[in-house]
C-alpha cells in the first residue's frame, strides 16, 4: 500500500507544475491584461476628442462594451487560480481544518458542475448563432458567434481548475481570514 503522505507529496507537486493548462491561462490573463490598457487608451482619447471637439468616436462606447466582455471571460481563470474571488467563510472559519476542506471541495465541487453546464450551453448558443447566422448590428456589424466563441473553452478551462481544486485542495490560502 502506498503511504498517504507520498501520494500527497506527488499532488501538490502537480498543482504547482507550470503546464498546458497555466500557459493558457497566463495567456489569457496577459490578454485581459492588454485588453484593459487599451480600454484605458480608448477612453482618454474618447474624452479628449469629445471635450476638444476634435473628432467623433461613435464606435468607442461598442469597443469598450466588448472589451469588458472579453476582459470578464479572460481574467476569470487567472483570478481562480491565483484565489482572488472574494469569499464569505464566517461560518467556514469556525470549522476544524479538516471541515474546511471538505467544505472547500463541496465548494469546488458546485463550481465545476456549474462551469460544465455553462460549458455544454454556451456550446449550443455559440453553435445556434453560427447556424442561424445571427448578426450585430450595432456601430459594426459581425456576426454574433465571434462574440459568443469565448464563452466555452473559459467554462471548459474554469471547469478543469474547479475539478482540479476538488481533487487538490487548494494550501495558499492564508490562516488568517481574509473574509467580511
């Protein structure tokens, strides 16, 4: 039989090993991350033309509203693993440290059936879009699955760190609580 402590040892190894998974989502962040700069850039020259009257930006207030959207989806794996989420353990707290963990994978648990059921329907909206060639007509005009093909390999992504979480509590977390 193998010693429980060894096993462990071999998971937490795993968690910390930069593979697949972390490159893309540091390529995801890193994206965000861009994405954010120059939304920044966007709306200072948007108010610097308006206020000087120096040229029209109609299509500035469509380009900040979807940059948000692909910052959201994005930034949200980065924030998982890195434990960034805001958390309310009042009553968490007053668990043994065994309790908590099994709380935490309760937790992680409901999170990752959540990302799979999200994963399989943003699938199917993304797919019906395409089929039905469903457009935008707002400042540009595209069609609407450009936008909605994000939606399922974040799930996907979120789905495998949640799963990941259930089977590899997570040991950063401070003792102290960071809550309310």
């Amino acid at each position: 039989m193998v010693h429980p402590i060894f096993f462990m040892s071999k998971i937490s190894n795993l968690k910390h090993q930069s593979g697949l998974l972390n490159r893309i989502i540091n390529v995801c962040a890193a994206t965000a991350g861009i994405l954010i700069c120059g939304l920044v850039v966007l709306i200072v020259a948007d108010i610097t033309s308006r206020n000087f009257l120096l040229f029209p930006m109609p299509w500035s207030f469509d380009v900040a509203e979807y940059s948000l959207f692909f910052i959201t989806f994005l930034g949200a794996p980065w924030v998982l693993r890195e434990e960034g989420h805001i958390t309310v353990d009042i009553l968490v707290a007053r668990l043994s440290p065994c309790n908590q963990i099994y709380m935490a994978r309760v937790a992680n648990a409901i999170g990752g059936l959540v990302c799979l059921i999200l994963f399989v329907i943003s699938i199917g909206v993304s797919w019906r879009s395409f089929i039905n060639g469903t457009m935008v007509h707002e400042t540009f005009v595209f069609p609407e699955w450009w936008i909605l093909i994000i939606a399922p390999p974040i799930f996907l992504i979120l789905m495998i760190m949640f799963v990941r979480l259930v089977i590899i509590p997570s040991s950063n977390r401070d003792e102290q609580s960071n809550g309310f």
